[in-house]
C-alpha cells in the first residue's frame, strides 16, 4: 500500500507521542515538586519532543533508503530552528565510534554557547531492551535540554516485508548532564 501525505503525519504524531511518554519515564516526579521546576520540565520535554521527532523522522528515511546512517546530531536553537551536526565519512568502520565522539564534542560546544535549548545525538546500535535476552537494531537518541532534562531513548526497529521501518515502543534511560553542563543551567530551573 502506498504511502500517503496524512500517513507521514500520522506516524510523526505517533513518535512524538512514543517520544513524550518515553522522557515522562525519565523524569523525577513527586508532590514536592516546586511549579517551576514543572514548568521547565514542560518546556523541557515541549522542545526535546520538536527536536527529536524531526531527528526520528530522519534517522528512520536513511535506515529505508540507505539502510543505515552514520551519527549525527541536532540543537533546538532558541528561535525554533534547528542546528545540525553531522561528521566526515569515515574510510573504515572502527571510525563510526570516533565519528559518534565528534558529534557529541560539537554538541557540547553548541550548548555552551547558549544560544541552544536542546540537543540530540542520533547514533545506530545494538541493545537489549528490558527483559530481552539478546540484542537488537536501535536508533539511540541521546537528549539533553538546558532545564536539566537529560535521557537516552532507544528505539528499537525491524524492516516489514515490504522494506518499510517499523519502529517499536522505546524505553528510556535517565542520564546525568552531558552537554549542558550544571554551571550552565539556571539552577531554579533544576528538577530536585
């Protein structure tokens, strides 16, 4: 069945929401919760949802066309646009690890010029999701937002028999700061 405008659409609703419900898993929560820090976290969780469903879309397009994509990355900068980071083809495999390292230190340098709200590293992997015995293809993005939001979002995904990419429920990892480094966030802003 061919592939229709509206379908696109759909599915980058989808994502976003997999992508939202995803972050929620990876975000403190309690009744003390000061209304600041919630709405950072809303904010936080706003602008890493527009950054990483575009990456997503993406990442899956090169997985179907290309079968596969070298890492890359982008930051929400403050006006809404998106910065891209990608690294040079490398002449052997052993490189797409440094590749991957280049793209985060050009992360970092973005987001501590602040002039960024969110970043997202985009890198294929290998991993076994929760109570799974062996690994499996997934898209990694690795997100960060100046609020103190910081996860990593595995996706994992198959190819349909008609050369389709499906992508699965995600799950999440909390991670300590990365690219936006404590000294760079507003410290009212940070999720106890």
């Amino acid at each position: 069945m061919p592939r229709l405008r509206s379908q696109k659409l759909c599915r980058a609703r989808w994502i976003g929401t997999l992508l939202c419900g995803a972050l929620l898993g990876a975000i403190p929560s309690g009744a003390d919760e000061a209304p600041l820090a919630a709405s950072a976290n809303k904010r936080g969780q706003r602008d890493i949802q527009v950054l990483s469903t575009k990456l997503l879309l993406r990442a899956q397009h090169h997985i179907q066309k290309y079968e596969g994509f070298l890492p890359f990355g982008g930051a929400l900068k403050q006006d809404g646009g998106i910065r891209m980071v990608v690294g040079e083809k490398p002449r052997n495999k052993e490189e797409i690890s440094q590749i991957a390292a280049g793209v985060a230190t050009g992360l970092r340098d973005i987001a501590r010029q602040g002039t960024v709200d969110a970043v997202c590293l985009v890198v294929l992997v290998d991993t076994t999701p929760p109570g799974g015995t062996k690994p499996i293809d997934a898209i990694w993005l690795r997100t960060e937002h100046v609020t103190g939001l910081s996860a990593s979002v595995f996706y994992p995904y198959f190819e349909n028999a008609d050369g389709t990419i499906a992508i699965q429920n995600p799950h999440t990892v909390a991670e300590p700061l990365e690219f936006f480094l404590p000294a760079t966030v507003p410290q009212a802003e940070i999720t106890p």
